[in-house]
C-alpha cells in the first residue's frame, strides 16, 4: 500500500510580521494536513530583505527542515558564512560556483529521501547560469543519491518562465512552487505525469501593503521614482503557502492545495 507524504511550503517571509505568522500557525498547518516535511523561503525574514543566524535558527527550532530562497538572500553579507556552514540552508543552485553556498540538499524524512532544489530566474532579474539546464544535471544528481521525491522552490518573475519550467520538468520531479512575487496565484495543479505545480506560492507577512511594503513608500516610489527609504508594514498579517501530498513509493504528486492564515486583526508586531 502506497504512503503518502505531505509537504508544507509557506512562501516568502517577509519581516517580523511574517516570522510571528509562521510561529503562531506552523503546529496547527502540521496537525490539521498530517505534515511529513516543511520548507520555508526565507529570503526576506530580516527586516524586508536577507536573512539572519537568528532568525535561521528559530525557524528550525520551529521544525523547518528546510530554508530556501532567492536573490534577497545577498542582502546581508554578514549572513553569507552561514550559507556554508547550514545544509539544509539554502541559495539558488544556478548562481555561480564560486558564490557560497549550495542549491540543493537531501533530507532523510521518515523512512524517505526527500530532495529539495532551489532555483532562480533570469527574466527580469540577474544573468546567472540556465536554470532549466541546472534544473536537468540536478534531479539527476540527485536521483542518482536516491531522493524519491524532488521538491522544487523557483524564484522567478516571469509567469511563463515558471510555467515553462514546470512542464520541461514534467513527470521528472515531485512539485515545483513559484516564489518571489508575493501575489498568490490560483493556477495549482497536478499534471497526468504526477508533477504538482502553481506559478506562485504567495506571501507571509502583512497583507495591508504593497507586497510587504509600506503603502505610502511604494506609492511614493512609483510616482516619483526616487529611492524613497523602504518601510516594513505592519498590518492584516497572513501566511500563504501550499500542501502538495506526494506518493511516497512513487514520488508523484496527487494533490496541491492552496492554503491562507489570518492572524488576529488586533494583534501587533
């Protein structure tokens, strides 16, 4: 009899607010989805941007097996030895080799080799190594390691590059979640090849904003477009993310389902 194995993915934590999200609902998404695995993009944990040892290390006393992220995580340099010294810590795989850091690991999760690789886009954003070709010489690594199932983060602007490498990797891994817009999308599926999908996963942190930032500050950057000093906002906190249940014996997806918390409306950071 097949087992199925369930992963929590909650999408990118933005600040305080996102951090208190992920610690006020993390047991209850575990107890009511019987969750296996976890992974959270942290990329935006401190303050906005970048992330910290401390915040690094709460997130897996909290139980988080693994921490993606994206081109955010170079915001803080003091934060780059930990990228090393962190296995299950992760930079996009297709920066170049000589940035510290690694994309991808394996985690042994109840009797199941669990591989989990983190990606990064070239529309709209930096010119770093093909990620559809990383993408290929990775699950193959990593298959070859005996990972069963392959969980992909792709950090990524464009829709249709995200949608593009959902389908060239169809059937080859497990689930392949969007992140990095902080606008959740209502396009999850699960392909007839056993690949879960969805362009993006959204955002966990204050929703009374403009993807996590102050509203007046945004507005004021568009209007002017002067480098107006960024602010946190700090209100109507949620935390998105999704659950993609997979056949362990398998490493096929059979469900993705969307999932949204709301915090109290009088709590404050």
């Amino acid at each position: 009899m097949s087992q199925t194995f369930n992963i929590l993915f909650i999408a990118d934590v933005v600040g305080k607010p996102g951090q208190e999200a992920v610690s006020s609902f993390i047991d209850e998404l575990k107890r009511d989805h019987d969750i296996n695995f976890t992974i959270v993009n942290g990329e935006n944990a401190a303050s906005g941007k970048g992330l910290s040892r401390r915040i690094a290390n709460e997130f897996f006393d909290m139980g988080i097996d693994v921490i993606t992220s994206g081109n955010h995580i170079w915001n803080r340099d003091k934060f780059y030895p930990q990228l090393d010294e962190y296995d299950q810590m992760l930079r996009p795989l297709n920066y170049p080799l000589a940035c510290p850091g690694h994309g991808s690991v394996i985690i042994n999760k109840n009797q199941t080799r669990v591989g989990v690789i983190n990606l990064q886009g070239r529309s709209f954003m930096f010119p770093i190594r093909c990620p559809f070709k990383a993408a290929e010489a990775e699950i193959k690594h990593l298959k070859s390691q005996g990972a069963k199932i392959i969980f992909i983060d792709f950090h990524a602007e464009a829709t249709a590059e995200k949608r593009a490498l959902g389908w060239h990797l169809d059937g080859q891994i497990s689930a392949l979640v969007g992140t990095h817009t902080h606008v959740q999308t209502a396009d999850e599926s699960v392909s007839l090849q056993g690949t879960a999908y969805i362009t993006d996963a959204g955002m966990t942190g204050p929703f009374d904003s403009v993807i996590g930032m102050d509203k007046q500050v945004a507005i004021q950057r568009f209007l002017t477009q002067m480098p107006v000093s960024y602010r946190m906002a700090t209100e109507d906190i949620r935390l998105n993310g999704v659950v993609v249940s997979v056949d362990a014996a398998t490493g096929r997806a059979v469900k993705i389902q969307r999932i949204e918390k709301k915090m109290d409306p009088d709590f404050t950071v």
